[in-house]
C-alpha cells in the first residue's frame, strides 16, 4: 500500500535532489526506511535558503520513490543517506491558501509544528491536494 510523505529542507536544498534523490534530516538514514518504492513525496520549503529569513512556505518537489535501498553520498566533506526519487515537473504552490483544505493542517494554528521532524506522513487526500495546486500530474 503506498504511503504519502512531506519532507522538509529549504528549496534550495531541496532542488539539489532534483537530480533524482531525496534526503532528510541531514542525511540520517533511518527516516529514510519509512519510505517504500512508489510512496509518495512532496518537499515543503519554509525558507528559500538554509537557515534563512527568506521565508517561502511552500511546496518545492513532488515526486514518487524508485525501488532500490538506502545509500550514501557525500554532504559537505561528510556523508549523507539518500533515496532515490522519480520527481516529476510542477511549480511551486504556497501553503497559505491550502492550510484550510489539508487535513494536517485544518483547524490547527501551530500546524508547523510538525514540520520540526524533517519526515512525516501525510493522507492520500492532502497528496492529491498538493499535487494539483503544484500541477503537477503524478
């Protein structure tokens, strides 16, 4: 049964994996054994940069899991683990307009909060939500 995700990483870390990877927390590996091939992906960016005050709040990435394992690559001289993932075209959608129709955040005015853990999973519905504000057909 597939399973539907947000990961979280500003959009300029995020845009890196779009070369066909995902990685999360800063390259620990064991959000990464949550995740199955054809699960879905959805990058959530608060910020256009790493630590920035350049708040964006927004969907960067959608894309679905390919099979194969877990493995490492390199992050800034050290190692981090990665997925690959089969991203698909789509634009950038804010959260703004969408916080009223998404079951994780509806009714909840500490809705970031969750956003903390770097992975969490998420409805078929708010995937499907997501991917039509990014129009994206996946």
């Amino acid at each position: 049964m597939e399973r539907y995700w947000i990961a979280v990483a500003s959009a300029e870390h995020a845009r890196k994996g779009k070369a066909g990877f995902m990685q999360v927390n800063h390259g620990k590996a064991a959000p990464l054994r949550r995740l199955s091939p054809g699960d879905g992906v959805i990058y959530y960016s608060p910020a256009e940069t790493f630590r920035g005050k350049d708040k964006l709040q927004a969907f960067t990435l959608i894309g679905r899991v390919k099979p194969g394992d877990i493995y490492a690559g390199e992050m800034g001289g050290g190692t981090a683990y990665r997925r690959d993932v089969d991203y698909v075209e789509a634009a950038d959608a804010s959260i703004a307009p969408l916080l009223d129709q998404l079951e994780f955040t509806r009714g909840r005015t500490n809705w970031g909060y969750q956003m903390r853990f770097g992975l969490f999973e998420i409805s078929a519905h708010d995937f499907g939500r997501i991917a039509q504000a990014m129009g994206a057909r996946i």
